[in-house]
C-alpha cells in the first residue's frame, strides 16, 4: 500500500508540480527583468533568477530542457512569452547541448537584450584606484580571458598572485568568472581625471558588491587615456 502511495505521489509531482524555470538575462534592466517573473509566474511557473552569465555563443532567446521534460506544454508556453515579448525565435536545447543541463521539472530560459552587442571590448587591462594597500591590475583579452593580478604583503616581503577566468560585458556591466570564486559585477562609467598632460577620459569600473572574499576585487579600477 506504502508502494503504491509512493508512486501516485511521485506521479502527481511529475505532472502537477510547478516547472522551474531559471531566467538568465543579459542587458535588462531591473525592472524589466522582474517583469519577466511575474508573467511567467502568473502563467504558473516557479521562476529563479539565475546568478550566471548568458553564454557569448548563445543566441539572443534559448529555451534549454531535458528531452523527458514531463510537461510538453511547457515549451510552448515559453516560446509563446517570447512572441508575446517581441524577441528573436527562442533555440531550443536539449539536455547537454553547449554544456548546459536541466533535470526534468527545470527549464533554462535565457534572454539578451537586443541592443546588445556582443562585439563590444573593453580595455586591455585596468587598474585598482583608492583602495589602500590592495593595489591590483585586471587584464582583459579580446578572446575574453581575464586575469586578475595583485601583490601580498608577507614579514617585509611580497608576492605576486595571479587569478584566471573569463569576463562578459554588455555594453554596461562586466561580469568577471574566476574558478571555484563566487562571480564579480562592475558597473562601466565614464570620468575625467586630471594628468600632467591635462584634463584626459577615463572608464571607471565600480564593483556592484563589496563583500568578496578577494579584498581587490571589492576596489574600484580605471584606465585613463592619454592620447
């Protein structure tokens, strides 16, 4: 009898649970990313904004989901907010396409914004600014590697350490992605800043948290141009 609950449970559960739905997005604002939440809340999905970075070789819309997903009309549900939304024709990916996995019951909907262009670069490389003894460098290559370099004090003595992962950029937030370290946002701004040569621009990269465990990581970094 036990048996036999168990397994109308577990088939209720597959067929009248909530599907989770992770919504990764890339260049919305707040506001329209809880937009976002609550229609498809409202059309009864559980929604979790996901902490990660859309995929520079992803599309601009993808639907990602595992192939035994117990709920068909989920899919369309989904392609039917994107219509509704006006954005590109979602790709749909299967169960370890481009690395990424769902389990049955989650769905991966990933949204970039179509003002985004993906060809946007940053500096080579930008230093850390009023931040004390935590004086770092973040280095940024076109292929979008990063390494983020700084010095420890140690008894009168100093050496280098050096952190490697890769950065995402928007054309307004840089996410850098160190391994096995939780993600860092900066928020790109524009200044000026007064050199021997004069008056010249500068971008400013202010940290949106500062509570990461790397203290140069909490500073803000700059790169003046002096041309």
């Amino acid at each position: 009898m036990k048996a036999i609950v168990y397994t109308l449970l577990c088939c209720f559960c597959l067929s009248g649970c909530a599907t989770k739905v992770h919504l990764i997005t890339q260049g919305y604002s707040e506001q329209e990313r809880q937009q976002f939440v609550v229609t498809l809340s409202q059309q009864g999905f559980n929604v979790r904004e996901a902490d990660i970075v859309m995929p520079n070789h992803f599309p601009s819309t993808v639907i990602s989901f595992h192939p035994a997903h117990p709920k068909p009309t989920d899919i369309e549900k989904l392609k039917k907010f994107v219509a509704a939304n006006e954005l590109p024709q979602a790709l749909e990916m299967q169960f370890g396409q481009k690395r990424h996995f769902y389990n049955q019951g989650n769905i991966g909907l990933y949204l970039r914004h179509p003002d985004i262009n993906l060809n946007e670069t940053l500096p080579l490389y930008v230093r850390s600014f009023n931040c004390g003894k935590q004086q770092a460098t973040l280095f940024f290559s076109p292929d979008h590697k990063l390494e983020l370099e700084y010095d420890v004090h140690r008894n009168g003595d100093y050496r280098l350490v050096f952190k490697r992962g890769f950065w995402a950029f928007d054309g307004s937030i840089v996410t850098a992605n160190f391994k096995d370290l939780a993600p860092v946002r900066f928020i790109q701004s524009e200044a000026m800043r007064d050199t021997p040569m004069g008056p010249r621009e500068a971008l400013v990269y202010t940290p949106i948290k500062k509570d990461h465990p790397i203290k140069q990581l909490n500073c803000p970094y700059e790169v003046v141009f002096v041309n």
